[in-house]
C-alpha cells in the first residue's frame, strides 16, 4: 500500500528572485501523529531543502513555530494535521509581520516592544543579598501567574486588528507581560510601567476586540490583562489626584 | 535584504466571526447615541411647554421612530449583554489564592440591571 499523503499550500518569498510572495504546492507524508511543523520538516528533510522556517522545542514551550494555519495563528508544532486531513493545509508565516524569508517574519519590531515595558523585577533599591530573597505567598504568586506563561509566540500580535492598522500599538504580549511584572509583590516598577503603558499607543489604542486570547496557546488572555491595566491605570491616578500624599 | 510588507485588507473585519461581532457591538454604540440625541430633544420640548412636547410625541409614534426605538433597544441590550460577558475578564475578585469565578461576576451585574429597569417600569406603569 502506499503511503498517505498531504497537501501542503506553502506561501514562498525568496528576497533575491522575486517581488512577491507565491504559494508552492508539497505534498508530504501524512501520518496520523503527526503534526504541520512535521509535515514541513519532512519537506525540508526529503522534498524541498531551500524552505526556510523556524522552530526549535517541537513541544509548546519555546513560541518560535507560529504560523498561519489556514488562516488562522497557530503554533505548527501544535497542531496536527489530522484535523484537517484529507484536505489541503494552507500555510503561511504570521500575518501582521513583514515577511523576511518563506515562513520566517520579522520579529524587530515585537522585540522592541516588548523590552520597551521592561519586563523584569524593577527595584527601587536592591537589597543586599545579605538580606536574603524576596519572599512570596501562594496568592501573590497566583496573582500574576497566568500572565508570567507568555512563551513570546506573537500569535496574539497576528490576530490583533488594532496591531494590524496601528503598528505603534504595543500589542498584547507586551502590555501582559508588562501588567505580569505590576502585579508582582517584588516589583517596584509599576509607575514607571504606566507612564510607558498609558499612552496612546499603548493601552488606550485596545478596543478590546478579543481576539489575541482566543488564539493565545497558553491561555494568558492578554485582552484581559490589557483591560485590568486600563482599570489599574485610571485607579491609580485617581489616588494620585485625589489623595497626592499617599504616594506608591 | 528586501522584506515584504502584507497590507490589509479593506475588508478584514468580515475575515472572522469575532472580528464582525467587534464591529457589530462597536456599531450599537452609534444608534444608542441617536436615541440619546432623541431623549434630549425630547427634554428640550418639554421645557417649551405642552403643545411642543406633544407635536414631538406624535412625531415620536410614527412608524419609522418606533423602528428606530426597537432597533436601538436590540442594539443596547447586545452591548450590554456583551459587555456583562466580558467583565469576569476585567473585574478579578480574589480572596488569597482564591479568584472568584467568572460566572458569579458576569452574574453579579445582571442583579442591579434588572432592578433598576423593574423601577423603572414600575415608574412608569403607576404614573
Ligand atoms: S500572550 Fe499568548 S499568544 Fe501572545 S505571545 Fe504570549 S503566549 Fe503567545
Ligand atoms: S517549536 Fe517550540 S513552540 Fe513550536
């Protein structure tokens, strides 16, 4: 018997040989545990060794295998081909992002965003190690905990409209990862966030469209962190207005 | 090396269902101001006295404003309900590690919302 088959709709841009992006019909080995970024592994293996993707963990956890899955963001390495077979799989790289290579985007501008929020413990004063660790309870870890599984995948990025119009927008991951560290008991970075955050750009270009947590592979939902930044935001600067001598 | 910009489609608020929905629930916002812009008009009449308030009530009953009106109730009550449906994710109630549960809060506002329309209708019933 011979073996099952797939149709793969690979979206190709070679830079150096055309002006355009064009669709390259493959068709690969189909097996029932496999997944699309295995479908394109076994082109790049046996079919066809000029396409150009990444990916790394093939588990989940290191976010560099997104794609658009017909359509729709997804990570390839999570999604498996059975769930579309016996028809065709169209596939092509993050939509959102400037394609640099096939199925390679680039991601500049994501990097720049996301360390313009300063995602890390920000201190006032570093106490001295003499003093021992920050400590933390079960509930303020649990406070942040959802929003700390961001895996960088951008997949919320590719599904965001405002993002899409707006490139300024600091986007989903971004502001989660942002709102992850203010709510963190170790962190003393929470103003200096918000000046980043409550801008134009920032929180306040989120119409709250949604869609970035429904494609969220690690259910993050940084609609909703967005949404508590915004709320956040507008409560602290009342306390700053109406009662200046609190301080934070 | 030259890299390639996709545009965006006119189009791609029809690209996804919860696009459209977005759009959908941005859209009521434009009939539940129209309706608004009616009330006020309403209370500017009624401030130059029966006769004024009365020709704009009739204008009110025609066909075409009680369209309107029903259109734009269809409209409040799908933001509204949207909304409800979205504010688990803003509103986070903790008690320690505890969160409290996003039917409960979704719920929680539906309780006053239904108590207010009651007076409201009970007002206007027994007047
Ligand atoms: S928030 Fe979710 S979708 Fe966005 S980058 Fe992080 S893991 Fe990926
Ligand atoms: S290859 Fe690492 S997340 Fe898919």
């Amino acid at each position: 018997m011979s073996k099952a088959t797939i149709v793969l709709e690979v979206l190709r841009y070679r830079p150096e040989q055309e002006q355009e992006p064009t669709f390259q019909i493959y068709e690969s080995e189909y097996r029932e545990d496999w997944v699309v970024l295995d479908a394109i592994n076994h082109i790049k293996d046996h079919i066809d060794g000029t396409l150009s993707y990444r990916w790394s963990c093939r588990m989940g956890v290191c976010g560099s295998c997104g794609m658009m899955i017909n359509g729709e963001p997804k990570l390839s390495c999570a999604t498996f081909l059975r769930d579309y077979y016996p028809d065709p799989i169209r596939v092509e790289p993050l939509a959102n992002f400037p394609i640099e290579r096939d199925l390679v985007i680039v991601m500049d501008d994501f990097m720049e965003k996301l360390t313009s929020v300063k995602p890390w413990i920000l201190r006032e004063h570093e106490k001295p190690i003499s003093e021992g660790e920050y400590r933390q309870t079960p509930a303020e870890l649990a406070r942040y905990k959802q929003f700390s599984m961001c895996i960088n995948c951008m997949l919320c990025y590719s599904a965001c409209p405002v993002y899409a119009l707006d490139p300024q927008f600091t986007g989903p991951a971004a502001i989660a990862l942002a709102h992850r560290y203010n709510l963190d008991s170790r962190d003393q970075g929470r103003s200096w966030r918000e000046q980043v955050l409550s801008t134009e750009e920032g929180i306040w270009a989120c119409t709250y469209v949604g869609t970035c947590t429904v494609v969220c592979p690690v259910d993050v939902d940084p609609a909703g962190a967005i949404q508590q930044a915004k709320l956040s935001t507008t409560t602290d600067w009342f306390r700053d207005v109406l009662m200046p001598w609190k301080g934070r | 090396m030259r890299r390639f910009e996709r545009p965006v489609p006119t189009l791609w608020w029809l690209k996804r269902r919860a696009y459209f929905l977005f759009i959908l629930r941005e859209l009521t916002a434009v009939f539940i101001a129209v309706y608004l812009i009616l009330f006020l008009i309403l209370l500017y009449q009624l401030s130059l006295g029966r006769q004024a308030y009365e020709t704009y009530l009739g204008f009110l009953a025609t066909p075409g404003m009680i369209v309107f009106h029903v259109v734009a109730l269809v409209a409040a009550l799908y933001h509204t309900v949207t909304w409800f449906g979205l504010l688990p994710n803003i509103i986070v109630v903790r008690f320690g590690e505890y969160r409290v549960p996003s039917k409960l809060i979704a719920g929680a506002n539906y309780v006053p919302w239904i108590a207010v329309s009651a007076l409201i209708v009970l007002i206007l019933t027994r007047g």
